[in-house]
C-alpha cells in the first residue's frame, strides 16, 4: 500500500500542478482550457441585429411552412372577401344593405363561438383543428364555385356560407395562433407574432387588387376556383407542421367548464387581462376611420375613389413597415413602447380630424398604419408569451372577440359622422384613444416596465 502512495501522488500531481505550484507555468494544461473558451454558438443568434434579425424566425423550418401557409389562406380570404362584395352586389341589383348583411354575417359566429374554439383549441391536437378549419373553407369556395357555374347562385348562398365560414374561424384562428410559441420557443415569439402580422399586411394591401384583376378577367367563378385551389395549398403546408404538444388534461371536463377555467386565469393574471381589455379598448377606437374613410374622401378632401385607394395603400405601407419594426426589436421596454405606439395612433388619429388637408393626410396614413401595426403586433406577441400554454387557446379567443366587437365602434362612430361630420366622430375617437395610453401609462406599473 505504501508503494501505491508514491504512484497516486505522481499522477495526481500532473493534473494539480497548475493549481498548487507557481514555479511551474509550463505543467498547466492550456489547450483545453482554450478549447473550452471558444465553444459558446449560442451567443452568435442573440448577437444579430438590424434587419437581419427581423427575419429569424424563418430560419425555422416548421415555422416557415407555417407562415407561407398563413401567407396562402390569409391572400384567399382577402380575395374573397373583395370578391363576395362585387358579387353580391351585382345579384341584388346594387342593394347596399344587403351588402352589409352578407359582410357583417362572419363576424357574428366569431363573436359567439370564439371562446368554444379557443376551449377546443386547449384540449384537441390543434393542427388537426387547423386543417380542418382550411379543409371546411376550401370545400365552401369550391360550392360557390360550382354554384357560379350552373347558374344556381343567389345571395341566399353567400350569406349562409358567410356564417359558416365564420364559425370556421372562430374554430380555426385560436388553434393556430396558439400553435406559433410550441413552433419557435419563448425567445423568438416576439419576432414569430410580428412576422406574422407583417405577412397579414402584405395580404390585405396585394390580395384584394389581385382579386379584382381576376374577378374581371376570368369572373367569380375563376375567382372561386382559385380560392379553393389556394386554401388546398394552404392546407398541404400545414400538413408538413409537427404535431402540437398541448398535452390534454387527465380530469376529463365540459367545454364550458374549459371556457370558465379560462376566463377565471385572465382574471386572476393581471397583465393578461391588462393586455387584453388594452387591445379591446384600442381596437374599437383606432379601426372605425377604416370604415369611414370613404366619409373623409368625399365629405371633408372632396376627392374620387383613386384618392381613397392611394390613402388606403400607404396606411398599409405604414402597417408593413410597423410590423416588420416590431419584428426586428429585441426584448427591451417592449411595454412601454406599446403604450407609446398606442398613443402615436391616437396622435395621428387626432391630427387627420383637424387638418381638412389631403396632402397631409397622405403622410399621416404611414404614421398611422406604423403605429396600428406595431400596437397589434407587439399587444398579440405579448398576450401570448405571457400566457401559460395550456391557456393560450382559450386567451386568444377571448382577443379575436375583438373583431366580433368592432361593430360596437364603428356604428356609435358612423352616427356622430351623420350628425357632426367626419372630423368630429374621429376627433373624439382620437381622444379617448390617448386618454386610455395615459391611464395605461400613469396607472399600469407592470406593463410599463415589461422587457
């Protein structure tokens, strides 16, 4: 044993050397040391800035199929929405109100099952819900297609499959959007929502020109052949997405027993709920100028519809521009700067109600779509990283109600415009727009200081 002593000390003391000796330096194992130092990869994804940051999240591969997907059917239904006007429009003779019945008959399903669907959504593997909902869609355009074509068609069919094809979304959109944080991770959710949202901007300023090229060119029918063949795509991409990893519950309950344990958590989740009733407050008071524009144009700038379309592409150059922004900032203030391009909206809200001026309309359209799309972009990309996943289905559902609850601000606003005029009903929009930055400022602690 004692001449196993000499033996342990002499292979231990080559490996100590550099630790216990300082006459020595030439015993202490440099390369590895050195190998160590010069293994950090990861820092190299956080270190990219600029616009080449704005892009990370195609870098993945699911989640690029998941957004040339999004960018496929969000094109179709912007097609069909401009188509489904020209045509119902042209059977009724030009009748105006029924028009709106058919354009308003998707968003009540949305406002009535949103919460079923994000409940769903919570408890089902949702890319089996998302194809599903596109599969619906796709068979709905190819009935009016076929409709089109053996003469068959009334406006009858298109308010009917307005409805279904809204109960469809309010089925479709929470899975999906619940889908984008298992797709690219907490860390690049920010960017992931904002390119989302971005890729939404390009459909709804291309689409709808591209469908009223079709529309003359090739009819409805063609038009609605397309939408199908679109959706078909749309529905292939989404195949090629993993499975979602939501794992469903053990206590087997009721959906609405899902859709009161969601709404018990925004409750109890302050800044859940702070984001969410910020996104409804903001959205019922920046989206009714959309609608009214038409009163601005002709009533207040006494221009033609050419300067409305020049109005309504820059706006949504400003909102490209806004979403791509969002997508390139880093985690950094990131609530602050929502309740400051919340107020730059009613600011520029503000200011096209005062200045009767086209030409400075046109550039308040860029300040006013930047400020509307990064405000979206950043409220959706915030709502769900700070949600828990099992909830995400059930709190998304509870923003898209948003748009089952624009009516509520736009019809208030439309009859200000009939009595007083335009500038005024946006005036007072614009008002309470800043009014709600200042109290979410002054009042909401934790919102002001989220990174």
């Amino acid at each position: 044993m004692q001449r196993d002593r000499p033996n342990i000390h002499a292979s231990t003391a080559g490996v100590d050397t550099g630790n216990q000796t300082t006459g020595q330096p030439e015993n202490v194992p440099k390369p590895p040391a050195q190998r160590q130092e010069s293994a950090p990869r990861p820092p190299r994804r956080s270190t990219r800035r600029g616009w080449k940051q704005t892009f990370n999240s195609l870098s993945n591969v699911h989640f690029r199929h998941f957004w040339l997907g999004m960018l496929v059917m969000m094109g179709a239904m912007q097609m069909q929405m401009l188509a489904r006007g020209y045509l119902v429009y042209e059977l009724t003779n030009q009748n105006a109100a029924v028009l709106g019945l058919v354009n308003a008959a998707t968003a009540l399903p949305i406002l009535v099952l949103a919460l079923f669907g994000g409940a769903i959504a919570d408890r089902m593997e949702r890319k089996r819900i998302v194809q599903l909902g596109q599969s619906g869609a796709a068979i709905l355009a190819l009935f009016i297609a076929i409709s089109i074509s053996l003469g068959y068609i009334t406006w009858w069919h298109l308010l009917v499959t307005s409805v279904v094809h809204g109960s469809l979304m309010a089925m479709l959109m929470p899975a999906r959007q619940s889908m984008i944080p298992q797709l690219v991770g907490k860390e690049m959710l920010g960017n992931a929502m904002a390119l989302n949202a971005a890729g939404m901007s390009m459909s709804t300023m291309l689409a709808p020109a591209v469908a009223g090229g079709l529309y003359a060119l090739i009819g409805p029918a063609g038009v609605y052949y397309v939408l199908c063949g679109m959706l078909v795509v749309s529905l292939l991409l989404t195949g090629l997405l993993p499975k979602s990893s939501n794992e469903a519950s053990a206590i087997k309950t009721s959906v609405l027993a899902d859709i009161s344990a969601g709404l018990s958590y925004i409750r109890r989740t302050r800044m859940v709920m702070v984001l969410l009733l910020l996104g409804l407050a903001t959205t019922m008071l920046a989206m009714p100028f959309r609608f009214l524009m038409p009163v601005f144009v002709v009533d207040v700038y006494h221009k033609g519809p050419e300067a409305m379309g020049l109005l309504v592409s820059l706006m949504g150059l400003g909102t490209l521009v806004g979403s791509l922004f969002i997508a390139g900032l880093g985690k950094n203030l990131r609530g602050l700067l929502l309740i400051t391009l919340t107020f730059i909206t009613g600011a520029a809200l503000l200011l096209v109600s005062i200045f009767p001026i086209y030409t400075l309309a046109l550039g308040l359209m860029l300040l006013l779509g930047l400020g509307d799309a990064g405000r979206r972009a950043l409220n959706q990309a915030l709502v769900m990283e700070v949600s828990d996943d099992e909830y995400r289905g059930r709190v998304w559902s509870v923003f898209m109600m948003n748009f089952g609850l624009m009516p509520l601000g736009v019809l208030p606003a439309a009859l200000i415009a009939e009595y007083y005029g335009g500038q005024v009903a946006i005036g007072i929009l614009a008002g309470l727009m800043i009014l709600v930055s200042a109290t979410v400022l002054i009042t909401q602690k934790q919102l002001r200081r989220f990174q």
